[in-house]
C-alpha cells in the first residue's frame, strides 16, 4: 500500500485480512473504482465484490469530496440533523482524527482490546475488529500524511451534534426563561413559571442596592452546589432580544438600569401570576368531578370571586405590556398601578374577607368529605399543576397583593428624586399599600365578629354578671386550658375543686370559664387586661403561671395558680397576657434577629402570624422550635414555627430591611 504500509509490519495488516473477511457488512458506493495499489487478498466465492479498504489511502479516499464509508455506530455523535434514507454517513474525519491522537497520544500503552472486550460470540468479534480496523486508519491520519495532500478525502463541513446538555453559544450568556421553540421571540411568555416557585428581587430589601450589578448573571450549570437563595424564574429587561439588539444598555446610566429592571419586573411577575390563577380557575374551580363532591355553598366559600380576580389581573398586565410594547426603554408604570389599586382592585378585598370561611371550608372537606380528598388528589397530581397543593393556589390573592407594596418600592427607591416620576412612584406606592391595609381589615373583619357572635352564644354566665362581648373593638388573643395548681389548696378546696380552668383571652378581658361540655363553658370570673397581672416561675418539673385580677368582676381581688403543659404553653399565654402592654413599649430592633418564611404559613391557633412565602419577621423570642416575631410590612404579631422559615445572617439586608420597614410604615401609615 502507501506511506502506512512501508512503516509496518504484517501485523499490521492482520486487522484487514480479518476484516476483509467480513465484508460482507460494509459496502463502498457502487460508482467508486477498485483501487491497483491493495494487497492482492483472496475472497470467498459468494462475496464477489469490491474489497473493503479502510484506509485513508485508499482509491475511495483520494477521491475529492467523495465520502467514506464508516461503521454506523462510530457515526452516531455527528449525524447531521436532516437523515435521509441512505447507506453514507458522514463525519468531519479530520475532528475526529485530531480527537483520537490528542487521546492516545496522552495514553500512548493502550492497547485496542482495552476499548472493545469480546465477549465471545462471533458477531461481537467480527464489530470490535472492524472497529479497530477504523479507528487505526484514522489515528494514522494525522502522522501519516502523503505529499498528495491535495488528494486525501476532505472534511465535510458539519456541525458537530450537541452534548445531552444544553450548551451556550460561544460569546452569549445564558438567559432565563427562554426555550428553544420559543412561542414569542425570545420573550418572558416562552416558559411561565408558577408563582408560588418564584421569588422577585424587589422584596429583598438590598437586592438593588446602588453597587448590585447582576441582574443578567445566571449561575453556571454543574456547579455542584445548592442555590439556597430564590432566582428569578424569567429572564430580566437587560436579557430582552430588543434592548440587546438596539445596544440600549450602552445608552443609558447603571441606575436607569436598575429602574428599568425594577417596572419590568412587576409585569413579568405578574404574567406569573396570572399564569397560576388560570391553572386554579380552569382545574380546580373549573373541575365539575370536584364541584360534584360539595355544595353549592361550599363552592362559593372555597373558591369566593377567583374568577374576578383573574380577569383583573389580566386587565392590569394588558396595561402594562402596552406601556411596554410602545418603547422596550419603559417610560414609567406608577400611573398604571396607581389606577388600577384605586379604582380596579375592590375584588381583592372582597377575596381577602372570604379568607375565613375558605380555611374553615377546606378544612372540613378534607376532614369528613372523602370524595372531594380523592378528586382533589387527583388534580393536584396532574402535570398541569406541577404537583402543588390547591392551598397554594388558593392563597396566590393574598400573596400577590402584599407583595406589590414591596415591588412599587423598589421602583420608587431607583427613581431619581424630586422627579416626576419619583412622586408618581411614591403615590402608587400610597394606593397600593391602602389596599393592601383594607384587604387585611377585611379579612380581620369578618372573622372577629364571626368569632365573638359564635363564643357569645357557648358562655353561660349564670350568676356572674354578664359581659357583652360582641364588639367591633374586640377580637380574640388566645384561648385554652390551664391545670390548677391543687398544693396550694387545702384539703377541702382540694376535694370540691375543678382541676382545670379554660380561659378565653381577648384584646381587653380575660374570661375564667369551666367547661360544662364539649362547646358550652359556665364562666366563672373575669377582669379587665389592665387590672390583670401575671407571673412566671418554676419549681422542680412544674411551669407555675400566677395570675392576680386586681379587681375581678366583684370588685375584689382573686388569685389563681395554673400550670403549663409545657415551656411553649407557658411562654405563648404569658406573652398574650403582657401583649397590652407592649403596645407602649419601644423595642430597639436593630440587634433582633430577622427570619425570612421559606413557605407559606396559615395560623391555627388565635395567637399565631400567618406568613407569605419571602415575607420578613424581626423574631423576638424564640421557644422549643417556634418564634415569637413582628411581620415587618404590617406591625402585626404572632407564633409561628421556626421550620418555615430561615434566618438571615447578611449584616447588610438585615439593615436594609429595618430601613425599609421604616421608610414604609412613615410613607404608608401602615
């Protein structure tokens, strides 16, 4: 043969005799000639054809543009992309030959049979060979070269087949949310994320600080470690095809940047939003198996005026994907929100007041309603849903209307100031937060007089003189029972005594009862918050809770010695009874701890805080696994179990977020 064949030896050529016994699996192209310079081998009488050379130095590869023929399997990493029924198969020889020296010239002792084991069968053997035969030609192609360089085979010109991976252009950055069928042009709407998996930049209070600079900046894959910290589930304005395109980051300053970023992120944010009110409407409210399963009434508590709530939120996001569309470098949004929080967002409200009965409701279907469990499971197991709670779906009003105080800040915060835009930022932010304060009165509303019309009608006062309870000024802190504390009794109390008080705790009276039964309660004393005073102590294993009504309900004065379950118990009565007077009291809360909820929370009890996904509480004690904290956006405090949520240990969000907490309760009044 050639250059190749003056350098070896005959054991060189033993993987060709071998192959060309075998070739009856390989065929070259009909039109190719037989080549005069091959190594005269003799043929079994039924393969009567064109001996197989493969080698680069045959005929078949002198031939310019002529393809070679290759075993299939070899070929399957550089397929092109349209296959068409054929028996050629191409591959960039000259990529692989650069592939395999790099490879073996980095393990020069490696032998073919280290690659291909024979297993022992014949069809095994007859493809490992032929695979070496292959892969020896192509090594030999980079060192080997002949002077007819002009007649070796060239490389078709092919793009290499990608990794299982997805992998970047060279010179582009990753974005977020885009597909490769993209639906809109590379834009947010290409991939809708569920609200309940997202969290926006704008809640975190140093998220936009003056030297953060990373809004385009996506982690890199296989990383190996665990982002901990919510991203942003779409990609951003400065990710936009439109604004890369024109250059307008070259155009404009790092704040406008920050600005822009801020009011698109409200319309992407609230595209998610609305993609998860349609899942909730068109699934589960939609469902006819799962209305089938409860009454008209239960409907209607469960899932109140959603579909309102929807067309609302699509109303809104029209508005703002207009203002978008007119020029990608957004002028201002503030006078959109501001419109719509005063004269469009009313059915908010009127969902946030229905929160009460929507708990209740669920809770006794999932309770005593088989069918509606079952039904239920099934929808939340489809792919539609993405495997999440309905719960998680039914809050998303909630969630979203507290967060949009947050977001119109952060536009605020990056405007310039003194700025027509700057006092239109600061007047939406003044709407949206009077919602937000009238969604909460609301929902509070409903559910105190409930409560106090219902324990109203289960006390007994007998010869006690009757308290009216119901009052639009009086809600409930806490109820429950206390063991009484028989030591300190003397024998004949000991034996005519109750061993247990239940105590209902509102936000300006403490009611002593004893329960008759289940739902009915004889009360036995009561005395105002502010002649009640309370003790904490402990002996041996005993959590002793003493409590002094100076006056009770007769005038005089009464003593009782309770005890706890447990610490918690004991810390959560005590902390109920002081509240009154911590309405007085400045609390320094620079140095108190700062826990962010990484879930949602619905309270059980009277004295817990409910929490949405991202909101921040400034924790101020903390007990056998719950937290005793204040919601920074509304002042509001209660329980809540330290699992839910994480605390945050950066020195400078945990000042960004007291400032923020003041900024906006001075701006707001809230």
């Amino acid at each position: 043969m050639s250059h190749r064949q003056s350098q070896g030896s005959m054991g060189d050529q033993s993987p060709l005799l071998l192959e060309s016994t075998f070739s009856s699996q390989l065929q070259l192209d009909q039109q190719s000639r037989r080549s005069s310079s091959n190594t005269d081998l003799s043929q079994p009488e039924e393969a009567k054809r064109t001996p197989i050379v493969l080698s680069t130095q045959g005929e078949a590869a002198r031939k310019r543009g002529t393809q070679q023929l290759i075993p299939k399997n070899l070929a399957v990493s550089s397929r092109p992309k349209n296959r068409h029924h054929t028996t050629v198969v191409t591959i960039p020889v000259v990529l692989e030959a650069q592939k395999n020296a790099q490879r073996f010239s980095l393990t020069p002792d490696i032998s073919w049979e280290d690659y291909d084991s024979d297993g022992g069968d014949g069809f095994s053997m007859r493809r490992n060979r032929r695979n070496k035969s292959y892969r020896a030609a192509v090594t030999s192609l980079n060192s080997d070269i002949s002077p007819n360089k002009q007649d070796l085979l060239q490389p078709v010109a092919e793009e290499r087949a990608p990794s299982p991976k997805p992998a970047s252009s060279p010179g582009r950055k990753r974005t977020l949310g885009r597909k490769r069928n993209q639906k809109h042009g590379g834009s947010f709407k290409d991939d809708p994320r569920f609200y309940q998996e997202i969290k926006e930049r704008g809640l975190q209070s140093n998220a936009l600080s003056t030297d953060d600079d990373d809004f385009t900046q996506v982690p890199e894959e296989d990383q190996g470690i665990v982002v901990k910290n919510y991203k942003a589930a779409y990609m951003t304005w400065s990710q936009l095809p439109q604004v890369q395109e024109k250059g307008i980051l070259e155009t404009i300053t790092p704040e406008e940047r920050k600005r822009q970023e801020a009011m698109f992120e409200i319309m992407t944010s609230e595209y998610s939003y609305q993609h998860s009110l349609s899942i909730l409407v068109r699934h589960f409210k939609g469902s006819e198996a799962l209305r089938k399963t409860m009454t008209t009434t239960e409907h209607h508590h469960l899932f109140s005026n959603i579909s309102v709530i929807q067309q609302v939120s699509k109303r809104f996001f029209d508005d703002l994907e207009r203002r978008h569309q007119l020029n990608p470098v957004i002028q201002d949004i503030s006078d959109i929100v501001q419109d719509h929080a005063t004269n469009h967002f009313e059915p908010y409200i009127v969902y946030c007041s229905n929160e009460t009965f929507q708990q209740r409701t669920l809770q006794k279907l999932l309770a005593s309603n088989t069918a509606f469990k079952e039904v239920l499971k099934q929808i939340e197991c489809s792919p539609e849903c993405g495997g999440l709670p309905m719960i998680s779906f039914l809050i998303l009003p909630m969630q979203r209307v507290t967060r949009l105080p947050l977001l119109t800040d952060t536009i605020c915060q990056k405007t310039t100031k003194q700025t027509p835009q700057y006092y239109a930022a600061r007047w939406a932010l003044k709407a949206i937060s009077k919602l937000v304060k009238s969604c909460n009165d609301g929902a509070r509303r409903m559910e105190r007089t409930e409560q106090m019309y219902t324990i109203q009608k289960q006390m007994e006062f007998g010869k006690i003189k009757p308290f009216p309870l119901v009052s639009s000024s009086r809600w409930l802190l806490k109820r429950g029972e206390l063991a009484i504390c028989l030591e300190e009794l003397g024998i004949f109390w000991k034996a005519f005594s109750h061993k247990s008080y239940y105590l209902f705790l509102f936000n300006d009276v403490l009611i002593v009862t004893r329960k008759k039964r289940q739902e009915s309660y004889v009360v036995c004393d009561y005395a105002t918050l502010e002649n009640v005073e309370v003790e904490e102590e402990q002996v041996d294993s005993k959590l002793y809770l003493r409590l002094a009504m100076k006056p009770n309900s007769e005038g005089r004065c009464e003593q009782m010695a309770l005890v706890a379950e447990n610490k918690l118990d004991r810390a959560r009565w005590v902390t109920a009874l002081q509240r009154h007077k911590e309405a007085g009291s400045i609390i320094d809360k620079d140095d108190l701890p700062q826990y962010e909820a990484t879930k949602a929370y619905m309270p059980k009890e009277p004295d817990e805080l409910s929490l949405q996904q991202a909101e921040v509480v400034i924790v101020l004690q903390e007990v056998d696994g719950w937290c005793y904290g204040e919601r920074m956006r509304d002042g509001e405090r209660g329980w809540f179990p330290a699992s839910c949520a994480t605390q945050i240990t950066n020195r400078t969000a945990l000042e960004s977020n007291i400032q923020r907490m003041e900024r906006l309760r001075k701006e707001t009044n809230v």
